[in-house]
C-alpha cells in the first residue's frame, strides 16, 4: 500500500469536489435544516386541535366548561354550530377535529346533583391525533368535576359531568387505516421522483440529450414521450399498492373510486414534474440525487405522514400548506376512512391541481431553456 497514491487520489477527490460547488453547498446545508425541521417538529405536544363547541345550554356552567377546554391549550374553538346537525359537514371537511356537545339542562342537572352528559365527538380520521384528543378531553373534564365540586352552591356528586367520547370513522382508532392510505402517497412520490430526477441528467451525461434537442422537437413533446411511460407504470403500481393494502392490511374504503383516482392523478403530474424539472436543472446525477433528498425529508416531516401537523409550532404550521402531499394526504385519509365525496375534497384537490400546473408549467419552461442553449 502507498501513502502517496492514496494521498494522490484524496488530493483528486477534493479537486472534483471543488468543481461541483452546488454539491458542496447541499451536503452542508441539507443536514442544518434537517437538524432544525426535526427539532421543532419531533417531541411536541400535540396542541391547538380545532373544535367545534355545540352549546345547547347556554348557561355560565356550559360556559365554563368551553373556557376549561380552550384555557389547557390543547383545543381551540373554531366554530359554534348552531345544532348538532351542522357537525357533520365541519367534520366531513376536516374544518374541525372535535367536538363538544353540551345538551341542554347540563347546568341543571349538575345543580341537582345528577350526571349531566356530554357529547365528546372525535374524527378518527388520524389515529394518533383522535387518541391523543380523547385523553385530552377526558383530563379537561376530570379537572372540571373537581372545580365545581369545589364550588360554592354546587352540590355534584360523582361523575358529575358524564364525558360521552365517541370517535367517528375509525371507531378502534386503528393506525393501519390511516397508515395504508398515506403510504400509496409515499410510494408513489418516492418512486416517481426518485426515476425522474435521474432521466434527463442522464440523458445528458451519455450525450444523447444534446443530440436530441438539435432535432426539431418541442418542449411539450419532449416532456409528454418522456412521462408517459412512468405515468402508466405508476398508475399501475398504485393499483397495485392500493389493492394489496386493503386486502393485506384489511383496510377499509368507504369512499368514491373517482375522488381517489382523480387526487392520485394530479399527486403523480406533481410529483412527474418536480423530479423532471430537479433533473433539468441539475449538472450530474449526484446533485440530482442530493435534490432529490433536499425536498423528500421536508416533505416526509411536514406534510402529516409521520408527525400531526396540529403538533407542529405555529411558525411551521403555515409552510405544511405549500407541499403537495399534505393535500394528497387529506385526499387519501379523508376518502377510505370518511368516504368523502368530491364536494367535501373540492380545496384539496383544487390545491394539488394548482401544483401540478405550476410544476409542470416550470419544467417545460426548463426544457424550452435547455432547448434553446
């Protein structure tokens, strides 16, 4: 073994590290915000979980017992429906992950010393957050029975307040049927970016992309012979991944075939254009592969998949809006657990066809540049 070969070749390596500087920058600052998104999202308290309180009361009791929820933090009253009727839509939505219903005659009962019931309504649309809302709820009532049993002119006698939880769509809160959903969403991102991000640079490493684009071939043209065929592959594999996850993993579906293929649709045009267009851009395979990393971890951390969005800070909660999968997520999770319908999923699937026209719109811009160089 010779100490100056391999000193020959270490001197070699950093010399083409030197020349890929956009290489350098991504290794050094891909794990600094890995380091923050992980220590603002990981280990914090799922909080802030919006509710719905239906008061058909009306007293000081149901009133103090609203101010008991919203004073722990954990839920913040978003809406005040007028019957219990008008739950069902907000929950539907997802405007609201839960909530309270106050019966009327909750302050008298209580006066008198009788159970006074109340309704505790959670989506179980995610496992982890309808789980961790019910104990939540459970703790706040707890609380409240020991503040009116100290009360003066109260006379309660034990339960007191009956909290009567009850958890909508995924009654066991079993995380498999809200798991499977969100892994067709992954797989699919994965694979099809993973692919793509590595078909034009390529392309131009062998040689063939400048020898193509002296032809008189159109961007559009270009871009539509070179997804086609990862189109129909990934529709094929989410089928696949889909019937397999409800057969294997007895998932239920509960919902339209049409919104889930129509949401899964519009994730893959995203998901096409994002990798062509890190392709495009990128030099060598090597900064396409660190692209690639750069954008799946944030997407992985913020978009609901591993983490509640509800648990993350409020400066962060806003940025979970601006990567696609969130909105495929809620499409996915909502339609085989909620069995919403179109209606119901009209923004998400709004959002996630406004991505793939902007992505896919910056991706031929990209190969129209790149044609023209």
């Amino acid at each position: 073994m010779s100490g100056k070969r391999i000193r020959l070749l270490i001197w070699k390596e950093f010399l083409q590290l030197r020349r890929d500087p956009m290489l350098i920058r991504l290794l050094m600052l891909m794990p600094v915000l890995q380091l923050i998104l992980f220590g603002y999202v990981v280990a914090v308290d799922i909080r802030n979980l919006s509710t719905a309180v239906v008061d058909l009361d009306h007293s000081a009791t149901s009133q103090k017992l609203e101010a008991a929820f919203t004073g722990s933090g954990y839920f913040r009253i978003v809406s005040h429906p007028a019957s219990e009727n008008e739950l069902r839509p907000l929950l539907d939505r997802g405007t609201v992950t839960v909530a309270i219903v106050i019966p009327e005659g909750t302050e008298d009962r209580l006066i008198t010393g009788q159970t006074a019931p109340v309704g505790i309504v959670v989506d179980g649309s995610d496992s982890q957050i309808s789980a961790v809302g019910s104990g939540y709820a459970s703790q706040i009532i707890a609380g409240f029975n020991a503040e009116l049993r100290d009360a003066a002119g109260v006379s309660l006698s034990p339960p007191g307040v009956d909290a009567r939880i009850r958890v909508m769509f995924n009654p066991t809160m079993d995380p498999v049927n809200t798991m499977i959903p969100g892994l067709i969403a992954v797989i699919m991102m994965i694979s099809l970016m993973a692919i793509l991000s590595q078909a034009v640079v390529k392309e131009r490493e062998s040689g063939t992309l400048e020898q193509m684009f002296v032809t008189p071939i159109k961007a559009e043209e270009y871009l539509i012979g070179k997804v086609t065929p990862y189109a129909v592959l990934a529709t094929a594999q989410m089928l696949v991944v889909a019937v397999v996850g409800m057969l294997w993993f007895r998932v239920p579906f509960s919902g339209n075939v049409w919104v889930v293929l129509t949401g899964l649709a519009l994730f893959m045009l995203t998901n096409i254009g994002m990798g062509l267009f890190v392709s495009l851009v990128s030099r060598t395979r090597q900064q396409a592969q660190q692209a690639m990393a750069f954008l799946m971890i944030p997407t992985m951390i913020l978009s609901g998949f591993i983490f509640p969005i509800e648990s993350m800070p409020d400066l962060i909660q806003p940025f979970t809006k601006l990567i696609p999968m969130t909105w495929a997520l809620i499409v996915l999770r909502n339609s085989f657990v909620k069995g919403s319908d179109f209606a119901a999923l009209t923004v998400p699937l709004v959002v996630l066809a406004g991505f793939a026209v902007v992505i896919f719109t910056a991706a031929v811009v990209a190969t129209r540049r790149r044609i023209s160089d």
